[in-house]
C-alpha cells in the first residue's frame, strides 16, 4: 500500500512537471538529442493547442481551459512487447475495474450474439471501419459472428478466453490496427481522454508497454449561461475534414467547434498545433523528445455580450414561461388552459445596443449545460420543448401587431395618410365581402376603439385601423419599409441564423407552390399582412434590429456578437469590430414622431401599461399577440426600446403560445433594471399630446 502510495505522489508530481513543460514559451527536449540507437524507434504527435478563451464585453472569462490527461498507447511499442495480448487484457481489465470508459470503436456488440453497431458510430469512425475492412481484404457483407473470429486469427487471440476477453482485447488491437491502416488519419490511440489522477495513477502503476501520459486541455465553463451563444465541441466529420480542415492542416481526429461561437470562431480559437517527435528504445523508454513545432495557443474572443444581462435574461423568460404554464393569464378565459397561455412552449429574448447592433444580451428558454452537453444529449434531444433549438436566432415566428409601425410608415410615407388622420373603428371590417375579420376588441367584448388616429391605434393595438390604411397603402410598400428596416433579411450576426420571409405575393406562390389554389394574392392578403399576420416570418433577433432601426429613425446596423479579438498573451488587440450601418433608409419626421409617440403612448396607457407605466426610465413599447395555424394560445409577441429621447437599447421578448404580448413586458423590465442600474434615472416625459 505504502508503494502504491509513492507511486500515486510521484504520478502527481511527474504530471505537474509535464504540464508545465508543455505550456512553456519555449523549445524543449526531454534529453539531449541522441545518436538513433539500434531498436529504437520515433514517431510524431500531433499536439493540439490550447483553445483560446471567450470573454464578455467586460473581460469576465466566459470559458477557458483546464488541464487534462490522456492516456495513449503506442502500438509500435507494445506490438514489439512480450505476450502483447496479454498486456492488453490486463490492461481492458483494470479499466473496467476502475469504471473507466476507455475507446473501442470497433462496431460489433460487447456480448454475444454479436451485432453490428456501425449506427451508433459518427462518420469518420464508419468511415475507418470501411478502410480496415478494404485494408485486411474482409468482405464487408459477413456476418459479425464471422468477422469475429476472422479478427481474432488476424489478432491471434487465445481461442481458450472467454467470449468477453475475446471481445475486449480484439477491441484494443482492432484500435490499434486502424494506426497503420491508410487514409484513417488516425496518428495515436488515446486509451482514455481526460483521465482523472487516481484512475491514472492505477493505470500506469500496471506498467504497460507503449502506455504514455500527453498533458492536454479541455473547455471549462465558468457560467451557466447563454449556451446557445457559445456553443459545444466535438470531433470533425469526415465531410468536415474534407470540405474545411483538410486544407487547413487539422489532423482527422482533431476536436472543433460544433456551434455557436466556437463554430463561428474556430479558426480563431483553434490556435496551430504542435508536432512533437519522440524516440524511444525496445523497452519504451524515452531516448529523446522535442517540439518539432511548437503549438500556438489561439486566441482571445471577446463578446457583446454582458454576462450579467445575459442572467438577467435567461432568469426572466424562463420565469416567465413556467409561470404561464403553472397559471396561466387570469385576464384570459379558457376550460382547458388552452388560450390562457398554460400551453406555453419555448421562448427568446434579446437585447441589443441601439447605437452599434451589438448583441448585449441572447436568451433561449429551454437551454441545456454545456458542461453536461454530452451526457443530457440522449434525453434533452427527445424533450418535446427542444432545449438545443436555438429559438432567438433560428425560429422564424409572425410578428404579429409588432409589425404595426411597419404599416404606419409605410401609410404615411407612401399613402399620404397623415398620423393625426382619424378612422372609426366599427369592429367588423366589412370592405370586402368574403372576407370580414373583426378588431380583437369587438371579438371579445362587442365593442370598439371608436375614432382613432395612427398613434392611438398603435397604442391599443387596433386591427381595423391596420386594415384600413393597410388596404389603402398596398403591399408593395409595406414590404418595402419591412425590408429597408432589416424583416426578412440577414441581420449579420456570426452565429447561423435563419432569415424568415416577408409577406408579398412572391413569398405566397413559394409558400403554395404545391398548391396552387392557394398561391395567389390578394387584398385579403394585404390587410392580413398590414397586422403581421399572412406570411410574415422573423426571428427575435430580427424583430430586435427591426426596434433598433425604428430608433434610429430607418438606420440599421448589423448585428453582431464580436467585440473584438486579442493575442493569446493578451498583448495585442488583432481585431477591433467597429459597427456597421448595414442600410441607412431613413423615413420622415412625422412617420418617426407618429410611431415614437404612438409606442410611448402604448406604455402610459395602452397594452404595454401595466409593466411598464410607472416605470423610471423613459420605454417607448408595441405588444403583439400573433396567430397561427396549430391549436392552442396565441404567441406572445413584445418589441421597446429605451431611453425615448436617447434611444440605447432595444429588447424583443417572444414566447410560442404566450396568449399575449402584454404579460411579456416584465421579461424586459428584468433586463433593463440590470442594464441601467448604474445609471441616473430618466424623467418620464409628459403624456403625449394627441388630436
């Protein structure tokens, strides 16, 4: 036991040393390099290199690295070993005693009747499979029983072991054989990745040879926030390998970003592997050893994103959905829940700054752990709320009645129709005749909002005066104004996004393309598109650029999540994201005062009031409640941007079967309590004059 324990403190201490050797500045070899020796025998490691962090806009580490231990196993070394097979049954068995999952990606079942389990495999790992099978001559349609006992031959495996033994050492050395075989890209076998210090310690203490430690690093999460943002590693497909990192010098086994930023920055973040070259004698011992070149760490990515924001964010809509699930909205009436919003399903958030388009904040509900991402993907890809489905960015939804000053600038930049101009609301819409739709109002209570200007009708939300002057201005400019203030268009952030549609008789023939009947267009469309509803498609994040261009008075900025990128010793800023005017389309002062006003007046005293009137800080705010084709509550839509005579944030909050935008707006006020805590209150302004 007492040389068991030494053994352990030096393995502690051996790794220490080797760990910072390995992340040293400089050239380094083991051993003055020394004349070949007979029997000795060098190969090369690639090396990966420390990934580079990611920060927030305030230089808080979002991830980092922390230290990790492979075990590897040379296959020259223990081919050449006595009773080779042997070693590596003792060696599967310890393993299996410790609990530690060690790699076998030969695709036959662990227990008889052997099965095939090339499905389970990922590309590249079929893929290997089909070349051992081409390199040894084995026809690829036996039986795995067959195969079987045709690789215990080639491996010469005891006959006498039991099916177990046979299937675990025929696992080790098929992993093995795979090293030589050509086109695998396979350069060394890691035995287990990432073993912690007792497991290795009782791993190496069994002398193994060919067995050897590589110090390495592994993605660490400091937060447990903006996932979706962020993103996950994983090993390279075989098509990725071809059609990206080939020609980039990855090895084919390498570990990238899958999604999000360490996607979108993977070149950044990779940094240049190491190759180190080693020589080693008949016993394994080490003769020499050095960086042929040496790895380069990569680099720092700062973001726009405000960690704490991001909290603040994820916090509110996640409270916000489980509330509605629990309780519903008690102004809603409903014998199931359905329509109350108790059938709320996933939701977004976003917040970006007015005056840059940079991303502050992008929230997600359900998200997931990217710590655990790996061991919760068997259930939380199956979970009906689908917690990976990047919903702000991916998740095109009608906009609904957020839409709404879309058509009052459209009405007044294009139709003539000033904002004071009145129209009576009737309730019924009766201009067309097979086609009658009714304010919401008068569907619910049997009343009206009477006679009405543009700005009041954007603060009560009123669907016949949308209907209205909707039919009046015509689809072909309010398509345009959707356009020129970022609906339907790439909002240029770095993370894959989908970009929607807009609502035009093009986007209907596309839609109903297989049917035609439904395909064209018509007034009805109009109208129906003038409230956001037809075929008008966005995402949050496009909604948010949409309220930021409407607080910049038509000018849009691409949005993005990069704020700059830094060396890896932090010594030198390589990129400074300046921000981006992506269309500068500016709409007249009586369209900006019309919808500034007609937002202002939604918040002292229309459907946005009940959050948001007593508010310290100035909000100009639209509510949407949009509908859709399946059963259930209306979505949730919500839309403001703040200070109103300073405009510097913009918020979109949507929640799937929400019931209504209105409820939305606390969501935001958790956002912007968090985004101007250290700043003065703003006085509200007096209540907006209109006639």
């Amino acid at each position: 036991m007492e040389r068991k324990a030494r053994f352990r403190v030096i393995v502690t201490i051996v790794l220490i040393l080797a760990l910072v050797g390995a992340y040293g500045a400089q050239l380094f070899k083991l051993q003055s390099q020394a004349t070949q020796e007979p029997g000795s025998y060098t190969y090369r490691t690639v090396v990966q290199a420390a990934r580079g962090p990611i920060l927030d806009r305030n230089g808080n580490v979002l991830v980092t690295n922390r230290a990790s231990y492979n075990i590897q196993l040379n296959r020259v070394i223990l081919l050449n070993a006595d009773a080779p097979n042997q070693r590596l049954l003792e060696l599967g068995e310890l393993c299996e005693s410790l609990g530690a999952d060690y790699a076998d990606h030969l695709p036959i079942s662990k227990t008889t009747p052997y099965t095939y389990t090339l499905d389970e495999l990922d590309s590249n790992w079929q893929n290997n499979f089909r070349k051992f099978l081409s390199a040894y001559s084995l026809d690829p349609d036996m039986s795995p029983q067959t195969l079987m006992k045709e690789l215990q031959k080639i491996f010469g495996i005891p006959s006498d072991w039991t099916d177990h033994q046979k299937r675990l050492v025929t696992g080790l050395r098929y992993e093995l054989a795979l090293l030589a075989v050509e086109g695998t890209g396979l350069e060394s076998y890691t035995l287990l990745a990432d073993a912690d210090t007792d497991t290795l310690s009782a791993i190496m203490e069994l002398a193994t040879p060919g067995l050897n430690v590589q110090t390495s690093t592994v993605r660490s999460h400091n937060t447990e926030y903006a996932a979706h943002i962020l993103g996950y590693l994983g090993t390279m497909w075989a098509d990725e390998y071809q059609s990206t990192y080939k020609d980039l010098g990855y090895p084919m086994n390498a570990t990238v970003g899958k999604s999000g930023i360490e996607l979108a920055f993977e070149p950044e973040l990779h940094g240049t592997d190491g190759t180190k070259v080693t020589t080693v004698n008949e016993d394994g011992e080490v003769l020499d050893e050095y960086w042929a070149v040496e790895p380069e760490a990569g680099d720092c990515v700062m973001l726009t994103i405000d960690i704490n924001l991001q909290a603040a964010a994820e916090e509110a809509l996640e409270k916000i959905i489980l509330d509605l699930r629990e309780n519903g909205l008690s102004s809603s009436s409903s014998s199931d829940g359905k329509g109350k919003g108790q059938d709320a399903e996933g939701g977004a958030l976003v917040a970006i700054d007015i005056k840059t388009g940079e991303v502050l904040a992008c929230a997600s509900y359900p998200t997931y752990s990217l710590e655990t991402f790996y061991e919760d993907y068997a259930t939380l890809s199956e979970d009906p709320y689908k917690p990976y489905y990047n919903r702000a960015l991916q998740a095109p939804m009608p906009p609904g009645s957020t839409f709404k000053m879309v058509t009052s600038i459209a009405a007044i930049d294009s139709a003539g129709i000033g904002r004071f101009y009145e129209i009576d609301d009737l309730g019924k819409y009766t201009y067309f005749e097979t086609y009658q739709p009714e304010c919401l109002i008068y569907t619910n209570t049997g009343t009206t909002h009477g006679v009405i200007n543009i700005m009041q009708a954007l603060s009560v939300s009123c669907n016949y005066y949308f209907y209205e002057v909707g039919r009046r201005t015509g689809i072909t400019a309010i398509d345009n104004v959707a356009k020129q203030l970022g609906l339907g268009e790439p909002t240029g952030v770095e993370i894959g996004e989908s970009i929607g549609y807009r609502a035009n008789a093009e986007t209907k023939a596309e839609v109903h393309k297989d049917n035609p009947d439904l395909a064209g267009w018509y007034d009805a469309d109009t109208i129906a598109a003038a409230i956001g509803q037809s075929e008008n498609r966005f995402t949050p994040m496009q909604l948010a650029v949409y309220t930021a261009s409407l607080a910049n008075q038509g000018t849009r900025y691409k949005a993005t999540f990069l704020k700059r990128i830094v060396s890896s010793d932090y010594t030198e800023t390589l990129v400074e994201n300046e921000p981006v005017v992506a269309n500068n389309y500016t709409f007249s002062d009586e369209a900006m005062a019309a919808v500034e006003d007609g937002m202002r007046l939604a918040v002292t005293e229309g459907t946005a009031s009940t959050y948001l009137k007593n508010y310290d800080v100035a909000v100009c705010a639209k509510t949407g409640t949009p509908e859709h084709g399946s059963t259930g509550s209306a979505h949730g839509a919500f839309v403001c941007y703040a200070p109103m005579d300073d405009p510097q944030i913009a918020i979109t909050v949507y929640v799937e079967k929400g019931a209504q935008g209105g409820n939305l707006a606390q969501a935001a006020v958790a956002v912007m309590d968090e985004y101007f805590k250290a700043a003065p209150t703003d006085d509200l302004p007096g209540e907006t004059v209109v006639g």
